[in-house]
C-alpha cells in the first residue's frame, strides 16, 4: 500500500487547475444507463472513482472508452442488470446505477453497500422513493431487487435532502409514465449538472437547484455531449492547502459561485479571498482565527470539507467549535490530528478544537477520502515529517494530488510499498 510522505512547513505558492467533479461526473455517467446513442462526457476526473464506475458499467454490458478526460459511454447493448457486491462495497456511489436500470429494463438489483467509515448511511430514502413510483423493492440475501414493468410518476416528499437519492430518483423518473414531484430535493450543484445533461438527452426536468424538481417522463434518451463542472471540494482543500502554510494559492477553472459560504468561511478566519469567475486566490494570514463552522447541506458549509477546515482550526488563534450535522460518524481524523499534536475534544456532534501554536509531523492513517484530505492540510503546516498511509482513500477523489501540492511548493512525495 502506497503512503504519502510530507515535510510541512513551507508556504504554498502558485497556481493549480482544478479537475472536474467526481460527485457529478458519477451520476452523469450511471445515468447513460437511461438509453442508447453516445454519451460524450468532458472534463471527467481521472479517479479511482471514476475507474471503479467505469468497471461496473463495463460489466453491465456499456461500452466505456476514456481518452485523457474525456469519456465516451454507450449503452446501446446492456446485458446485466446486476450490480455485485464486490464492486458497490469499494463504492457506494455505485447505487446511482439502480434508478437508471429499473426506469430503462424495469428491473435492477444492486448489492446493499455495507459498513462505511462515516457513518451508517442507509439508501432507505433511494427505496422509498422509486416505491412511490410504483417499484417492488425487496431486499434478499444482501441485495436490493426492484422491479417495474414501467414506473409511473409520483408525488415523493424525501424526509430529508439525499444527494445521491434525488440523482436516482430524478433519473428514473425520466422514462416513468407521467408526471414526477420532488420535494425536500437535495440543490447541490452536482444535481443541476447531472439536470442539464439529462435535458441535453432530452429529459424534461425543471428546477433542479431548488428543494422543489419535477419531471416529466418521455419514451427514451438519446446520446448527448457534456462538460462536467470543476469540483468545488477540490478548490476548497487547495484554497485552505494556501491558508493553512500562510502561502498563496490560486486554483483556476473552478467555479466561484459555487463556494460561497466556503470563502466567507475562510474570510472569517482571516484569509484574503479574490474571487474571480472561473478562479479564487487564497493568501493566508500571519495567524488564522478560531470560527465556528456547522456543516449543511447545499449551499451550506459542505461536509466533505469538514475535515480539512478542521486541519485549519487547529492551528487559529481561539477556540473553534465544528458540528457536523450530515453524517454521524464523520471524525475520524480527530484521533489522527491528536497525534499530530492538535488539542480536540469530541463531544456529540461537535469538536471543539482549542488552537496550538504549531503541529507535529507523525504517522497517521487514513480512514476515507476528506478525512485523509485534512490530514494531508496539516501535515503541509505542520514541522517535521507526516506519514499517511492508506493513500488509497486520497486516490478516490483526488486527481494527482502529490504532482499538484508539488508543483505549488509542498514537499510531497509517494512511496510505494507496505507502510
Ligand atoms: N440518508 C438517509 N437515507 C438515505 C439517504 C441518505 O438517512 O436513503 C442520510 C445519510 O445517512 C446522511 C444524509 O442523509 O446522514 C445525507 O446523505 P446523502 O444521501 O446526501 O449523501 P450521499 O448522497 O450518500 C453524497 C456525496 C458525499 C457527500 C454527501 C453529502 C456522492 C457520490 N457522494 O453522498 O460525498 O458527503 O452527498 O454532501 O455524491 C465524498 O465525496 O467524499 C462524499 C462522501
């Protein structure tokens, strides 16, 4: 297993160029699954995400070409409509395959993804949903059978706002008879993107964005170009990379818009931001400020980004507190930040993050993909040598992340082999 070594201490400088985003690239690509005719996908993040995604279309029957990042998917010729364990356990993004194949063959069974290191993260709401549109779902033997000889809109009024539900269920509700309401809709920008793919398809969906998305159901989807946008988590751990090492870091072809209350975070914690359309510079001050943060959903703070503001807080001037209210499980790295000297204290949803004057490179481990982010932000500010092992966290979402940290001034290296 690779480990990620870094000598922190030094400034971040310069520019970098953010990819496109993982957690709308995924949806937009299990959505091909909705018909024939060639899905052209642009500005797709090279992954393991991506490339696991990619492994279970291909077993699906879908063909799959990827040259630099552009995608090229047709699934003219799917001939499973099984997604196995072995595949949806590494991923849970996996599930995004059901809405498509039940609404395009009327049957579909996905492995139940299992055990996750961020909490319990049910798809309760995925099933309640595409019942309400008419599907016998069962779950048998670790496995979710649905089945609809054709779905019918319906009225579907989540109980809370689910990222990945609202995809599912907006893309089955593409090819279901009639008319599809739903309410409590997750707005994440990742849902408009997958949105207006679906309608260069020739879906009918309007207001995707808002908690409120209908859908009207047509006959079939054609192939369709697209450019899939910057990831907006990916700006954000570069931006608080340039504010935690006092440095000053640029990160270009992301977009701004969707980082509002990311920048005004950093603003208060005492980062100059310049924001321009299609970029943000970062340069941190002399001493960061203790804030407090609460992750929301869209367009709230993201949780994906919790663990790196974390990284951040440690080292303020104050006592920050940061609540996380999207998953139950999601501090993992604490323990991992103590060791790095960081002064934490865990009570419910909250940590309470007192600032030091400086962290300490240690070993640390990895335990999923934002939290190995943060890990990452402190040990570039921290004095001394950071070891992460389990560097395959970092590799599901983060595009060469050594070559970018390199290229702005971070000493950063891979090393292969078992920690
Ligand atoms: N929830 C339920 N039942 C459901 C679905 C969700 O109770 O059927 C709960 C979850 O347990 C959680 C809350 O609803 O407490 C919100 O979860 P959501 O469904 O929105 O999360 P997700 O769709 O599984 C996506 C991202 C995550 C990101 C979350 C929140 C993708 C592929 N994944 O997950 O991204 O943290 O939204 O913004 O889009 C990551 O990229 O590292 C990552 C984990």
């Amino acid at each position: 297993m690779d480990r990620i070594v870094i000598t922190g201490g030094r400034p971040l400088k310069g520019c970098v160029r953010i990819g496109g985003a993982k957690n709308a690239a995924l949806p937009i690509m299990a959505s091909c699954l909705l018909g024939g005719g060639d899905c052209v996908i642009g500005n797709v993040p090279r992954v393991r995400d991506v490339a696991t995604m990619n492994a279970l279309l291909s077993l699906l029957g879908v063909s799959v070409r990827m040259e630099g990042t552009q995608l090229i998917l047709n699934a003219s010729a799917v001939t499973q409509t099984a997604a196995p364990y072995e595949l949806v356990k590494t991923m849970r993004a996996s599930v995004l395959v059901l809405g498509p194949l039940l609404a395009r063959f009327g049957e579909a069974e996905v492995s139940l993804p299992g055990g996750c290191a961020i909490g319990t993260r049910p798809v309760n709401l995925h099933l309640k949903g595409l019942a309400a549109l008419g599907a016998d779902i069962r779950l048998e033997y670790g496995y979710i059978r649905a089945r609809a000889p054709r779905l019918r809109g319906g009225c579907i009024d989540f109980d809370l706002p689910t990222v990945t539900g609202t995809e599912n269920l907006m893309m089955a509700a593409c090819l279901a008879k009639g008319t599809t309401v739903i309410r409590n809709a997750a707005r994440e920008p990742e849902i408009v993107d997958l949105a207006r793919f679906l309608t260069k398809r020739g879906a009918r969906i309007y207001g995707a964005g808002t908690d409120t998305i209908t859908i009207e159901g047509v006959e079939r989807l054609h192939g369709a170009e697209h450019r899939v946008i910057p990831d907006r988590i990916e700006a954000g751990t570069y931006l608080m990379a340039g504010a935690i090492t006092g440095g000053e870091v640029h990160v270009r072809e992301c977009e701004a818009l969707h980082l509002g209350t990311v920048l005004s975070k950093l603003r208060e914690v005492g980062v100059e931001i310049r924001e321009e359309p299609q970029a943000v510079t970062a340069v941190g001050p002399r001493r960061l400020q203790a804030v407090e943060v609460k992750t929301l959903a869209y367009p709230g703070f993201p949780t994906d980004l919790q663990a790196q503001i974390m990284a951040v807080m440690c080292l303020a001037n104050g006592t920050s507190v940061v609540t996380e209210t999207i998953f139950d499980a999601r501090f993992l790295h604490v323990p991992e930040l103590q060791r790095m000297g960081a002064c934490i204290e865990v009570e419910s949803a909250s940590a309470v993050i007192r600032g030091v004057a400086s962290l300490t490179g240690a070993p640390v481990m990895a335990s999923d993909l934002r939290a190995s982010a943060g890990l990452v932000l402190a040990g570039l500010a921290a004095q001394g040598q950071t070891e992460i092992s389990r560097v395959y966290h970092l590799d599901r979402g983060y595009e060469q992340l050594e070559e970018k940290l390199s290229s702005l001034g971070g000493d950063v290296r891979r090393v292969a082999g078992a920690a």
